[in-house]
C-alpha cells in the first residue's frame, strides 16, 4: 500500500523527507500521513465563467455564488475563471487566488462562441489546470484533448420534460450541448436529486458518475435589513406595508398568473409585487390585470437592483413561488434566509429546497391555492412557525458545506 501510495503521489519528495525526519516506523501511520498530505495538495481548477459574467439570474447566480464561495472558503487552491468576452460583464466578489482568461486573438475576440467551444482548450492547456469545470451544462467540444479532467454541473433539463415550452432548435442545439458534457466529463455534478433522476432518465448516465451538490445563495440574504433601508425600498417603488412577493423570470413556467387568478378568485385583498424579467407571457398578466380591474392590486417591477432584493422579501408578508418545474429554484432559498414564509408548488424540486418549512401546493390547483394563501396571510402563528422553520431549512445550504461537498467531488476525480 506504501509503495502504491508513492508512486502515485505527484509530491512523493514531501512524503520520503517525513518519513526520514520523523522516523514514521509503522507502515500505516506513514500511509495515513501521506493520504493527509495528499488530500491537501493544492488545485488548478478552471470555469467556464461566461455566465458568471453575463447573465443576471438563475445560472449566473450559481455560477457566482460557487466561485465567490470557493476562493473565500477554499483558497489553498487557485481559480481560473474563462470570460469570453473581454467586456466587463456583472461585477462580484472573488478572492486574489483568481484569475481571468479571455480571447486574445481578433478572430476569437469577435467570434467568441467558438472560441469557448473550440479555441479555449489551447488556453487549458496552458494554464496547467487539473479541473476544468462547466458551470451551465457545456463542455469544450475536444476537451478530451486538453488531458485535464473535467466536470459538468446540470441544472436541469425542462426542454425535455415540457418540450411544449421551447422551440424546436433550442430542444435541438441544447440536447447536443448535454449529451455531449454528459458523455466526455470525468464528473456530473447535479444540483438536485430531480435533475440526477433526469439527466440519468433522458442521457442514460450510470448513476455513480453523479454527485449531488445543492447551490447556495448570494451572501446578502442572510442578514437582516433594518427598518429605515426597507423603508426606502417601499418608498422608491411606491409599494405598500404588507404584500406578497414573487422573484423570478416572468415567463409561463413559473406561473406568476396563478397568484393572480387566487388573489382574484378568493377574493384576497392583499398587494401582490412581481419581480423579475419580463418575457412576452407578461401580456397575459397585464390582460388579467385589466379584465379584473386589478391595476391597483398587482405592482410589477422589472428592474429592482440585487441588493434591494433582501428588503423586499424581508417586506414581503409572504412568498409565493408557484413553479411548474425548476432544477433547483434559488428564489425559495433566498426566502427562507430572509426570513419569510414560503408557498411553492409540489413535486419537482421543491420539497428538497423547501423541506417542512414551505407550504406545497398543486400546480394549478386555484381552490388550494387560495386556501393556502388565507391560512398563511391570516395566522401570525402560521407564519411565524414557516420563518423559524426556514432558518433551519437554510442551514442545509450553507457555504462552507457546499465548498466541502465540491472541493471533495473534484479530489475524487484526480
């Protein structure tokens, strides 16, 4: 076992000099000895940072929040973040053990799709990675060449699971881009047991190259926002006292229409602030909205910065997430670090984000729906009992445990 542990070990000089020195006589405390030592080496992992850098939801959130979390909680080890365009992009926090590689070239500068498909594996190379990491379902096209191991995260894949909600190039164009990652990683990394199930489902992945590493939040959900900024938040957007309070993409999928149809139906006369950016299916809303004379009830915003978020949840009385299906649905854990209640759909992902700290609804389902809302709005108990419950659901997420989870997937493949 010494001597297998030897010839593997890229340090082997450091293991023989504790040897010598410390006069290790027992074969395995030497070996253990040089698992520890090994296990800590330092790592040279590199990201597709192109969402990172350019997209201001869902998977540029995740791709942010993992980054940030590694360099602050892991920084043994040196990042390379791969930004294909040298534009400046959303700014976050990272720590000096990251770097950033883009085009150099004039073709690759202007033809920056294929430079992340194709001309990125030179720069692979030459930055001496031992990881190299998609954040968003992708792989270089011959990242086989580079010699460097790869991972994959997957999301999900909703163009399969409701091919009705997407064109028929999209479907086409993103099921090659994942059978491709899923076939050439070293390593799948899923962001919840539901997307592990489909990705195995419509890839046919043997289960054992799959971890499960759940995605956490931005930082700035965490702490408690006094009075006077959550004030001016309410001010600057003219929002009321109490409402509710939705965040995510405007688009069918996450249904923002059915807290309108219960507001209406049930007859609840409470505010509702919609967040988030709008896609063509906010015509629908705008059309309920005036065949209901609910202009006065239904307040949308589309362009409330990041770091007004925490004072609109933590204003919120509640909120109501009423998803069809989402690979992981941070919004709900954004939420449950505010510290208010959560009312989201069932089945998906949800309970594992949630757990016993949500109230579940059927999608689609108006009369539970309603019933939902009234028990949750009406009862301080209620909803006192969902908050602490929140903050004890959240800790499962926390940084410094999935920073552990994804520094010990990555020494698996190495």
């Amino acid at each position: 076992m010494c001597n297998k542990l030897l010839i593997e070990a890229d340090d082997t000089y450091i293991c023989l000099f504790l040897f010598r020195t410390m006069k290790l006589r027992k074969c395995v405390n030497f070996c253990n000895l040089a698992q520890n030592i090994l296990f800590q080496l330092n790592m040279r992992i590199g990201f597709d940072a192109k969402r990172a850098f350019f997209n201001g939801s869902g998977l540029g959130n995740y791709s942010r929040s993992l980054i940030s979390n590694l360099s602050k909680h892991a920084p043994e080890n040196e990042y390379v973040l791969f930004k294909n365009k040298d534009k400046q992009g959303v700014s976050f926090d990272f720590a000096s053990n990251t770097s950033v590689v883009s085009p150099k070239s004039f073709f690759y500068k202007k033809m920056n799709s294929i430079w992340r498909s194709y001309g990125i594996t030179k720069n692979i190379r030459e930055c001496n990675l031992d990881i190299y990491h998609g954040l968003s379902h992708e792989l270089p096209l011959s990242i086989k060449k580079t010699g460097v191991k790869s991972v994959v995260t997957m999301h999900d894949v909703i163009f399969l699971n409701y091919p009705e909600l997407f064109s028929a190039s999209y479907r086409f164009i993103f099921n090659k881009k994942y059978k491709h990652a899923c076939e050439v990683s070293d390593l799948i990394v899923a962001i919840s047991e539901q997307s592990k199930r489909d990705v195995i489902k419509y890839y046919n992945v043997p289960e054992e190259k799959f971890r499960v590493i759940y995605q956490g939040c931005n930082p700035i959900y965490y702490n408690k926002v006094n009075e006077l900024q959550k004030a001016q938040v309410r001010e600057k957007y003219n929002l009321p006292q109490q409402f509710l309070l939705y965040v995510g993409t405007i688009e069918k999928r996450k249904n923002a229409l059915g807290i309108l149809e219960a507001l209406h139906h049930g007859k609840i006369d409470l505010p509702v602030v919609i967040v988030g950016r709008p896609t063509d299916y906010v015509k629908q809303l705008h059309r309920f909205i005036s065949n209901n004379n609910m202009q006065s009830q239904v307040i949308l915003l589309h362009d409330v910065l990041t770091n007004e978020l925490p004072s609109l949840y933590q204003s919120s009385l509640a909120f109501v997430y009423p998803s069809l299906f989402e690979g992981f649905g941070i919004p709900i854990l954004e939420a449950l670090n505010s510290g208010t209640p959560v009312i989201t759909s069932k089945g998906s992902c949800f309970p594992e984000v949630g757990g016993n700290a949500a109230k579940y609804v059927e999608y689609g389902n108006n009369e539970e729906m309603v019933e939902t809302l009234k028990k949750t709005i009406e009862s301080v108990e209620v909803r006192t009992d969902m908050i602490n419950k929140g903050y004890v659901q959240a800790l499962k997420f926390g940084e410094k445990k999935l920073v552990a989870d994804m520094i010990s997937a990555y020494k698996e493949i190495l």
